[in-house]
C-alpha cells in the first residue's frame, strides 16, 4: 500500500505554508503537488515534500525572490547552504547601506532644525594632494585634488583612465565655484555623481558609435561646507580617518574580492593576495555601476582625513599608514611620505593621496 496523500489543508498545516501560498508556487513550479485529481483540479501532497515545503516558507521569511528559491531548491544541501549565506551577505550590506542613508537623513534634518542644532565651534581645513606614477607604469592615470571645499582622488582605469579620473575630479570642483551648500547636501552629492558619471563618459568617448575598451574610473570625494563633510564614494579607492591615534577605513571597497569577502567565501587575508583584487563591480563610465555610498562624515577638531587610490593601500599596511598619519607635521609632508612609502614597496601602481586637518578657526 502507498503512501497516503496530504490533502491541501493538512499540508498547509504540516508546513506552515497557506493553501494560497501553495498554489501559486504550483503554477510557478516551484511546489508541485504530487497528484491533481483531473477532474476537481484538488491538489494532494506527499509527506516527504514537506521538508521542501518548510524550506520554501523559511527562504521566503529571508525575504529571498521566488525564483532565487527556486536554484536554492534545486542543489545539493552544501551548495544551497552557500548561497543562502551569500544572500544574506548582500541583505545586510543592503540593510548597513539603507541604516547610513537613514542616518544620514536624520542627521541632516536634524542640522535643519534650530530647536535641535547646537551652535558648532567654528572649523576649518588643512589639506595637501600628491600623485605619483610608480615604478612600473608608464603613465599615471590617477587625479588627486584638495581644496577648500573638495578632496578628492579618483583612480582611471583603461584605454582613457586618465582623462576619465581628470573629468570625474573636474566634475566635482564646480562645487568650489558655485558654493557647497549646507542644506540639501544629500542632493547636492546626487547631483555630483551623476555629473560626475556623464563627464567620464563623455570622456571616455561612451556618447560616439564605439566606445572605447573598457575605460572608467573610482571616485572617492569629501565634500566640506565649512560646518558638515559629505562623502561620496564609488570603486575601491579609500577613505581613512586617524581619530584619536587610532586608524578607522570608513568607505567599503567596491570589489568582486570584497563582495566575496562579505558573502563569506574567503577571508580578509586571502583578498590581499586574490588574483581579482583589483576587479571593480561599481565604478563610473559606459555600462559601469555607478551607484555611490553617500553619507555625512561627524567632524571633530584634531580629526585627520586620508582618501588615497589602491596604488597606496594595496602596498602598505594600515599600522604603516598610521604611523605616517599620526606623526607630528603638515598634511604636505605626510603625502609626501605616503608616496614614499608606496614606492619604496616597489611602486607597481601609480599612487595618490590627500592628507587633509580639521583645525579650530575660519
């Protein structure tokens, strides 16, 4: 004798799945019943797909799609194991990237309501950029930039890396010109990235019949209204802040390797040596991803700022730059140490960076 068939009712029981629920994974084939009387259409279940079932309603809890549930369902219990770990991954750096947002929009409103916004001592900026080519390539392909109002580096890549970095750089210091302005700073780095975006682009020749090879660039920018510092940030070149003589790496790197990182495929050791560090999934230029970290940066006097391209943090270690950072001297004679230090660990890159002081005063 077989074995006896669930009705619809019991196995919406049995896996905690509502009749409604089962039949629209039956007609998206993601839950067939194991019989449909031809002539009632009733659907009956077997018990041994209740175990699937039961997976199908927890993934959906997770919040996964249907039809990633779908592959889930059809691998083997490693591989499934493995994909729900890199979903999640992605979930919480989508959760973390919607808490900055949220963050920073209480903060911002914040700053808007005088009731709430206590006066600020009065700061200023101390700033010095530096760029270098190496010892192995050819050209340099980088921009670094600091002004009163903008810090910035950007790392080209490509056939047109370099005009690419220069366009995305020269974007950004209209806002020197027409003024950073302290309210609406969300908007105003929307805007820049998005002009930022469509300068490389053009740059780049993405407007004409052919683009060029696969060209583009990072761009990492602090932006500072003179009360507030907005940061925006796309690629894999970094934003550091030494507080307190204590080294903090405050943007994510927008790599393959770091996504594997935080999916929890490999570990933070085995990225500094991967093949695919250096493989970008966000930057700017024709066809590229081009969505950007943007947030507000807490400002306190005695904070010091380093935003440098890869050439700089794939070569030197944090305590190597800590040392540099947190030692007595202008922000002109620590870049200029940093580059010392990149090429003196061979140079295989071309290297920017911009050392920037918050200081008392106007």
């Amino acid at each position: 004798m077989g074995t006896e068939l669930l009705t619809i009712g019991a196995f919406a029981k049995a896996s905690r799945l509502s009749p409604k629920a089962l039949r629209l994974y039956d007609e998206l084939g993601l839950l067939p019943p194991a019989r449909v009387d031809p002539v009632t259409g009733y659907r009956r279940y077997a018990p041994e797909q209740v175990e699937r079932a039961r997976l199908v309603a927890w993934l959906r809890r997770l919040g996964m799609p249907l039809a990633h549930i779908r592959h889930v369902c059809s691998l083997d219990a490693g591989a499934a194991a493995g994909e729900i770990r890199a979903f999640w991954a992605r979930a919480e750096a989508d959760t973390a990237a919607r808490r900055d947002l949220a963050a920073f929009l209480v903060d911002h409103l914040t700053r808007r309501d005088p009731a709430m916004s206590p006066t600020a001592p009065a700061l200023s900026m101390r700033y010095a950029a530096a760029s270098d080519t190496g010892l192995v390539r050819e050209s340099n392909q980088d921009t670094a930039y600091a002004g009163s109002g903008l810090l910035a580096v950007a790392d080209g890549f490509g056939a047109g890396g370099a005009p690419a970095s220069a366009a995305a750089v020269a974007s950004l210091r209209r806002l020197e010109t027409d003024g950073v302005p302290a309210e609406g700073l969300l908007n105003v780095l929307a805007d820049a990235v998005e002009e930022a975006g469509r300068a490389v682009h053009d740059a780049v020749g993405g407007t004409g019949s052919a683009p060029r090879e696969a060209a583009g660039t990072t761009l990492t920018a602090m932006l500072w209204t003179g009360s507030q510092l907005g940061l925006v940030h796309v690629g894999d070149s970094r934003v550091y802040l030494l507080r307190d003589g204590e080294l903090f790496q405050i943007t994510h790197d927008h790599t393959v390797v770091q996504s594997m990182v935080d999916e929890g495929r490999i570990t933070p050791e085995e990225a500094a040596s991967h093949p695919q560090r250096s493989l970008l999934v966000r930057a700017l230029g024709p066809g590229a991803d081009a969505t950007a970290e943007m947030r507000l940066q807490d400002v306190r006097p005695g904070d010091r700022y380093l935003l440098c391209s890869d050439g700089l943090s794939t070569v030197v270690p944090n305590d190597g730059l800590r040392r540099v950072l947190a030692a007595p001297g202008e922000p002109g004679q620590a870049v200029r140490e940093l580059v010392a230090l990149a090429n003196g660990s061979g140079g295989p890159d071309n290297v920017s960076c911009v050392v920037a002081d918050v200081v008392p005063g106007v």
